[in-house]
C-alpha cells in the first residue's frame, strides 16, 4: 500500500522538523494559510474594551474553601458570650447539616480588638490582617442557597449550584481577554498538598469557548510539566517551526470552521510556546530581594507554601495577567471540630502571606489596579458542633448559609468600610443583605463590565453568570 501524502502535525515532524525539507515547505505553503476572519472576537485572548471605565485591571482571589467562622474572625458576637451553654438547637434545626451533633450556643475562643482608623475588631488569629484593615471593605452580610460544599462552590464559582458552568475567572477573561499574550489570561495557584472541593471543576469554562478556563501553575518546579523542548536546538530553526506549525494549523483550522474546541488547542499550542521564557520568569521568586521573601512568610512554615503562590501572585498580576486564583488544599477552613486549634491553624497557614500581599501590592503602586478578593462559600453557626465523643473541649461549629462574611481590597474599594450586619448571634444576615450574585455584580462592576451585558447567546439564550433573578452592585464599598 502506498504511503499517504497527507500533511498532518505528528507527519511533518517526523520527517522535517528541523532541516531544509521544512523551510521549503514553508515557502509553498505561504500562500495557502490564512486565518479564519470570520473568528468571533471572542473567542481570543487580546485585550477588549470593558464596558465603561473600568476601576481594576485585574483580580488576586483569594478563596478560602471550607466556609470561614465569621463570628471568630470578623464579626464579634457579645451575646455569644453571655448566652454561652444554653440550648439553642430548637431555633435552628432546619438550619443544621448535621443535627445529632448539635450542641449549645458556643462563645467564640477567641479574642478580638478594634484595629486601624476605621476601628475594625479582628480576631487574634489574625495579627498581620489586622494591621491593613484600613485598605479592606468587609461585606458582613453575605447569604447563600446551600449549606453543602460542593453546591456552595458551585454556586461561589459560577453563579449555580452544578458543574457545567463558566466559572469567575473564565467571566471576566470571556469579557475583556489579556493585557499580556504570553502568559495565560486566568492562571490558578492550587495548593501542592492536595486539590479544593470539586476539582479542577472550580476553573472550567463550562460552555464558554475552552481557552477561557484557568491554566494551573505549580510554585515550585517547572510551572507546566513538558513546557519546554527535551532538546536544545537554534533559536532560528525553532522560529521556523512554529511559523511553519501555525500555518499547517491555519489550514486545518479553515478546514473545519466553528469549532471552538479546535480553535482553543491550536491557540493554547501558540501560548505555550510563547510561555517558555515568560512563565519561568514569572514564577521565579528567587529574583525578588530577601526583605520581600521575608515578608510573605516564604523559607518558614507554616507560611512558605501560601506565601510563595501569594508572591507569584502578584508578579502575575505585575505582568498583565487578568485574573488569578489561589487555593488551600480540601477545606482547611471547615471546622466542624476542634475550632480553637485547627481555626488558628488555618489562619497561620495563610494571615502573614494575604497581608503580605496587600502591603506589597500597596508599595508598588499595583493595589490602584489590582482587586483582592477574600472569601469561602458559606459562613457557620453560633452554637456548637460536638465530635462523637461529646468533648466540648473539642467542639467546632457546622455550616451556615445564612450568614458569612467576606472582604474586598484595592482598586475602587472605599478601605476601613464595614457593610452589612448579621444578628446578635451571628445566625442571620439581617442589614443590606448581599447575594453571591450581588459579589460577582460588584465585581464586574470594578472591572468595568455590566454584569447584565456580559453573556454569551446560546440557542436563544443569554446565559449569563449572575443569571435572570437579577442583582446588585455593592455600592456602599465603592470609592
């Protein structure tokens, strides 16, 4: 059988990847590749316009899997402390995920002080947040729908309590693509001990075109396993394939018209071959001074691993990048039991490198344009959570959809701002309540995106990631 003369990627490199046979090629095939001009525009990651003047340019969330206790971080609650040990489980047991370990009203472990001009109460846990409360807008008030995690994620994520759905980032990259074409415009920084809630699920693009999902960066190593060529070749003969690999893809590509997936492989095999050099560079945190290293908390536990991504955070962002996300690994933040110790362990995993961040963000000049954003999925309840054992000494507390807080800082935030209230128990958000759509209304507000005039028509359809019930922009934080 004679040996097919079709021209297809793993064909060509087999036979020309590096001599004369593929500068010929190149040459015949100048006049045949064209890109596809009838390409959406959305459908790349080159700058566009917002909406209306925008107030950031990008966006560090900080997303705290595991459902935070607002009433021992934030949200002080004196009659927690009067009414400690009295029944309360009555009152709430359609509220309980787990109501045969529901105890009485629990007074937090904690103690708190007003910090800052604004005199916000921070708990002790929380020593180097306390020092910017000036520059953070706290939003006591959140709600949720849900008090399970995985529909709690969703929901945080993308505006609905299931998988399949474009998730934040992919939003805002989906609207106004990159500032820097080099390096991913939606990057996550997972943690190296093990993956949140519902997996890699938290940064899909769902029905949005595949280029608009997160790309995962490791802090240590290489950033993406097999970026780089396994040979050292001229930098002329590795040009000339590229060129010549993007021109056999333009014909492949006007082969088969309207297919995203297809367009988004062949632009993410162009990105990765941009990122060889910028990827390493961004993640190389050997180059910023000891001080700075020092400050994030990085070479000592427990901080190094949350202060190393929050660094690469910011060189990030430093260098255009849109939108970028960091996780702690399963739900570090979920305290069921032992509050008192596995609470102030999580909070010294993470306080030194998030203020860090702030400051350093600050000092450069990069917390103008830059939108941090702190939070988890649901707050918990004011009574206790016993382990079966029934030791109080190790009791945590359960979910709490009803309640939670959340902070923003940076770029069109109005620092030292306290919105919202919950009730002297800390149960419910009861003063200028605030959806998980109103959170990411407000957010695309400060990025200069109408949260109403982001969506993509599908069948008829506009889907959008605050979806149809309508919400609201959090003005009472804006600067």
């Amino acid at each position: 059988m004679a040996e097919s003369t079709q021209v297809n990627r793993r064909s060509f490199f087999q036979r020309a990847s590096t001599g004369l046979h593929g500068a010929a090629l190149a040459y015949l095939l100048a006049g045949e590749a064209r890109a596809d001009a009838s390409a959406s525009p959305h459908l790349d990651l080159k700058p566009r316009s917002p909406h209306f003047e925008p107030k950031a340019r990008s966006v560090i969330h900080l997303f705290m899997n595991g459902g935070p206790s607002q009433m021992d971080l934030f949200d002080p609650k004196p009659m927690l402390d009067r009414h400690h040990g009295e029944s309360y489980v009555d009152k709430i047991s359609g509220e309980l995920e787990f109501v045969k370990d529901a105890g009485a009203l629990m007074r937090s472990p904690y103690k708190f002080k007003q910090f800052g001009k604004c005199g916000a109460p921070v708990s002790e846990v929380m020593p180097h947040l306390a020092g910017v409360v000036d520059d953070l807008a706290f939003i006591r008030s959140m709600y949720t729908t849900n008090l399970t995690h995985e529909p709690a994620v969703y929901l945080i994520q993308s505006g609905k309590m299931g998988p399949g759905r474009p998730t934040l980032g992919a939003w805002v990259v989906y609207g106004l693509g990159s500032e820097n074409q080099n390096l991913p415009a939606y990057v996550v920084l997972d943690d190296p001990k093990g993956m949140p809630v519902n997996g890699v699920e938290n940064w899909e693009a769902g029905f949005l075109p595949p280029n608009f999902q997160g790309t995962r960066f490791r802090s240590t190593g290489s950033p993406i396993l097999n970026l780089k060529d396994d040979a050292n070749r001229p930098n002329e003969i590795v040009g000339m394939e590229r060129d010549l690999l993007s021109r056999l893809d333009q014909i492949h590509k006007q082969a088969r018209p309207r297919q995203p997936s297809l367009d988004a492989r062949i632009a993410s095999y162009g990105l990765a071959a941009r990122m060889q050099l910028e990827a390493t560079d961004a993640l190389d945190i050997s180059k910023e001074s000891q001080e700075t290293r020092d400050l994030y908390g990085i070479g000592r536990e427990p901080t190094d691993s949350y202060g190393r991504r929050c660094l690469i955070a910011r060189r990030l962002v430093e260098r255009g990048v849109r939108f970028v996300q960091l996780y702690i690994n399963a739900q570090i933040w979920d305290t069921h039991t032992s509050l008192s110790s596995d609470l102030k362990t999580a909070c010294d995993r993470t306080d030194q490198p998030v203020a860090a961040l702030l400051k350093d963000l600050k000092r450069r000049g990069l917390l103008d344009s830059t939108l941090v954003v702190w939070g988890g999925e649901f707050g918990r309840l004011p009574i206790a959570q016993l382990p079966p054992d029934k030791n109080e000494k190790r009791a945590g507390r359960d979910h709490n959809k009803n309640a939670f807080c959340t902070w923003m800082a940076g770029a069109g935030i109005k620092g030292g701002t306290t919105h919202g209230a919950t009730d002297e128990l800390g149960l419910n958000a009861v003063e200028n309540r605030v959806s998980v759509a109103d959170w990411h209304a407000t957010i695309l507000h400060l990025l200069g995106l109408h949260h109403e005039q982001l969506f993509i028509d599908l069948n008829g359809l506009k889907e959008k990631l605050t979806g149809v019930n309508g919400a609201r922009i959090v003005k009472e934080i804006l600067s």
